[in-house]
C-alpha cells in the first residue's frame, strides 16, 4: 500500500546533486572524527523523490528528487537544490540491498544551505513497506505495512 504516488516525470533530474554528495561521502570517509550516536549511520548517495507534506500528511507544493547523504534506522540526511519549509517529507526510494520500494514520513528538524544546495535531515515518523516486514513478537501486522503493539 503506497502512502503517496510519485511520478518521476514530473521530478527534476539531480545528476549535479549526485556528483555532489558523492564528494562529500569520499570526503567524510576520511574523516576520523568518532561517532556520538545510538544508532550507526551508512553513507549512501541514493535518489529519493519527496513529496512535502503539512502535519496531516496532505501534500503541499511540488514533489522533487533529492539525493542521500547518510541513512540509519532512525533517520536520513540528503541534499537538495532548495530549501524545506514544510515540517515534514513524504519520501520514496529503492533499498540497495533488497531493491524493494520503501516510502517513508520525514519529520524535518534540519533544513541548511551547504555549498550550492541545501542539507535536509530528520527523523523517521513513519515507515510504509510495499509487502509488510514480519510481525516481531507481541506485534501484529497492520493492513498498511506499520506495526501495532499487541496486548
């Protein structure tokens, strides 16, 4: 079940965008500097479409690509040729393991000029699956993809 429909001929192409993350990932790979959070972070330059949102999850403005710079469970920074001015993001794109389609809700706590394009990061507020991942247990799958306690 698709929280939103992206049409990708509608989405500007983010080659330059690319090109520049990818820098920055090389560049942050030589970075020692030790790492303060809970959860590990990947640096990954993948396209992600978004689509912004308002706090009712109603889309608001045009949709655009953006590129990753880094992704954990919790959350994601990427990079896009504009500033965010909405609380939260809509977003799509493809597992580079699984090649599965994830969507995701991003709330936006970060939006920031950085060189010629702006830095965007938050936290997850919600995932949607394409085919539900197992029911841990004490959890029961929900018709949408999302996990619900049991009991």
């Amino acid at each position: 079940m698709a929280l939103f429909e992206f049409n990708p001929r509608r989405l500007s192409r983010p080659e330059e965008l690319m090109q520049f993350v990818e820098r920055l990932i090389e560049e942050g790979q030589r970075e020692v500097s030790p790492e303060n959070r809970s959860e590990p972070r990947y640096r990954v330059a993948l396209k992600v479409a978004a689509q912004p949102v308002d706090e009712r999850l109603q889309p608001v403005g045009e949709g655009f690509y953006a590129v990753t710079r880094d992704i954990s469970s919790r959350g994601i920074a990427l990079f896009h040729s504009a500033a965010v001015q909405t609380p939260y993001l809509a977003l799509e794109f493809q597992d580079p393991v699984t090649g599965q389609q994830l969507q995701a809700v991003l709330e936006v706590l970060r939006s920031r000029p950085l060189g010629p394009f702006h830095e965007i990061a938050g936290q997850f507020v919600t995932k949607l699956y394409d085919q539900p991942p197992p029911a841990a247990e004490g959890e029961s799958p929900q018709p949408n993809g999302q996990r619900a306690p049991t009991g």
